[in-house]
C-alpha cells in the first residue's frame, strides 16, 4: 500500500511551530534569522538556540524538521551559509533545503548523512535538471516550480523514480521564476534571491490621498485602492499597471493558490509531498490549513470555507496544475 502524502508545513516563530505539530503537520520548515533564509523578516525565524529547540520539539513529536537555507551566497564568501548547514546538522534537522550548488556540495561533502532537499529557489523542472543534482550531490527531494502542470509532474516523477517530488498546494503564489526574480531587488536594492527578502517593510509605503490609498515600493507605485477596497501589500508583481490604455494585473492575480481539489491528481501523479507556503503567517492560518490539508489526503472532504479565510485577495486558484491558467 502507498504511503499517504508527507504535510510539509511552515513555521515562521516557534510559537507557529507548536502550531503546526499541534495540528498534525507531518514535517515543518524554517530557517535561521538571517539572510541563510528566503523569508527574512523582522520579526521572524529561529536562533540557533530556538533552531535546535524546535528540531528537539519536531523529534519528541515524530515530526520531520526541515531546515530552509535556501538563499545564494555572497560571491567569495558563503560562510554565513556553511555555518546555517554545519548548525542545522549539528542540531539533527531532518532535512535542510539547499538552493546553491556550492553549499550543496560543501553539505555532501561534509555532512554526508544529512538529507538534502533541493529548493524550489532552484527552478529545477525538467528531467535533466534533476537528475543532475542527483548525481552531483546527492539530493533526496525536489521542490518543483509551480509551473508545471500535474500531467508534467507525473511523467517527471516517473523518469526520475530515485528522487522524490514535494509541490505546493496552498498559500502565496508569485511570479513563479523562483531563484530568478529581480522585481523587488530592482524597486529596493535589497534582492529575494541573496538577502531573503521581497518587498522588505522598511521600503513599504502607503499614501492616502483623499478617497484613494497608494501603495509604494520604493519609489514606485504598486497599486491604488478606492474607498472599501482592501489594500493589500505591495509586491511588484501583484500591483496594477497602465497598460495600452487600461488598469490591469501585468503580472499576477493576487490571488491564492488552493489545489485542495487536486490532492488525488498528485497522489495519482507520484508526489511525495504537499507543501504549504506561509512562514510569514500565523498560528491561526498554520492551524486551520493544516487540519483542512489532513483532511483532504487523508480522503476526507475538508471543512467548508475553513482555508477560504486565509487566502490572499479573496479568491483561490489551482494555477498551471490543472492545465488551465496561463
């Protein structure tokens, strides 16, 4: 009998940690308060003291810890990262999740029973891509992009049957050139890929202007709300734009990704495991996704509207999963 789907759930304090063990989660990512991690934020992520508490919390709730250091290091001077890689194996993460063939290697090398999962800041979508990073380093697991469609998961998945496959399944999405965006390091200076972090708060800006609230990153402005309508956090790639004449979404809907539905697609497909975005959310959505997602792998239907709340604009999509959305 197939294993059910690994949950693979985020955590951005420990205090959404015990969230997501609480709630069932069968593995949870975080990283370290520095730039090591793609969700670099005030506010958010782990010590190295509160990094080794929680793996110690995950073991003690058979929990799988997963370690994100998946930024790109500084040219001529990673040792910010080999020391988030030599900690987390120190510590006893179940898995640390690399974008970076040079950090990868240098976790094969020196750590060659730790497990290695290849970030979905690496884009790697195609059979090649994954086989290599197989062979060269050793890696167990690949985030996939989201921009494959559940027919191109399953033939992937096939072909590379030593590795396995995780795919998001619900929270933010974005431009989805994951590892390759330059929208928020153009605006801000300060770039997603190397510092972890997309539309930083300390460039965030919002304006009332009469009826109208305008939002800015840096210099440039991302959106304009009218009177009732929500405003939502600028990020360049969910702003609206002048285009030929009209105001539009150039990039992306701000919507959510929801491929609840699609869950047997993916068992069907292969997929090891679901991954929930959000490290930058609370307890509150940690909790309530996580029992919806339970539910639905475990084949049960998920409770009405209990993930609906927590969805960015008010709406969800199943995005390029089901073939359908471009």
């Amino acid at each position: 009998m197939t294993a059910p789907m690994e949950l693979v759930c985020p955590a951005g304090t420990p205090a959404a940690l015990d969230a997501a063990i609480e709630a069932g989660a069968d593995a949870v990512y975080f990283g370290f308060r520095n730039r090591t991690n793609a969700r670099n934020f005030p506010g958010l992520n782990f010590s190295e003291k509160e990094l080794a508490e929680g793996v110690a919390a995950c073991d003690r709730a058979k929990v799988r810890p997963m370690i994100a250091i998946n930024t790109y290091p500084d040219a001529g001077d990673d040792s910010l990262w080999r020391r988030a890689v030599d900690c987390a194996a120190e510590a006893g993460a179940g898995a640390v999740i690399l974008c970076d063939m040079g950090l990868a290697a240098y976790a094969a090398q020196r750590h060659p029973s730790l497990r290695l999962h290849l970030s979905v800041q690496a884009s790697a979508s195609n059979v090649p891509s994954v086989r290599f990073y197989r062979e060269a380093f050793g890696i167990h697991r690949v985030v996939l992009p989201r921009v494959m469609t559940v027919e191109q998961i399953a033939a992937l998945t096939a072909a590379v049957p030593d590795v396995e496959t995780e795919v998001f399944v619900f929270g933010g999405l974005c431009v989805m050139a994951e590892g390759r965006c330059c929208l928020s390091s153009y605006a801000t200076g300060i770039s997603p890929n190397k510092d972890g972090a997309c539309s930083p708060a300390s460039h965030v800006r919002y304006e009332q202007q009469g009826e109208t609230m305008i939002s800015r990153l840096g210099e440039f402005v991302v959106n304009r709300f009218g009177a009732g309508e929500q405003a939502g956090y600028p990020t360049i790639c969910k702003g609206r734009y002048q285009v030929l004449g009209r105001e539009m979404h150039l990039f992306e809907d701000p919507l959510s990704l929801d491929a609840t539905s699609l869950v047997p697609a993916f068992a069907k497909a292969g997929v090891t495991a679901l991954k929930v975005e959000g490290r930058q959310r609370g307890k509150a959505y940690v909790s309530q996704v996580v029992r919806s997602l339970k539910a639905a792998i475990a084949g049960a239907a998920p409770p009405a509207g209990q993930a609906a709340a927590f969805m960015e604009g008010g709406g969800g999509t199943t995005g390029v999963y089901a073939g359908t959305w471009h």
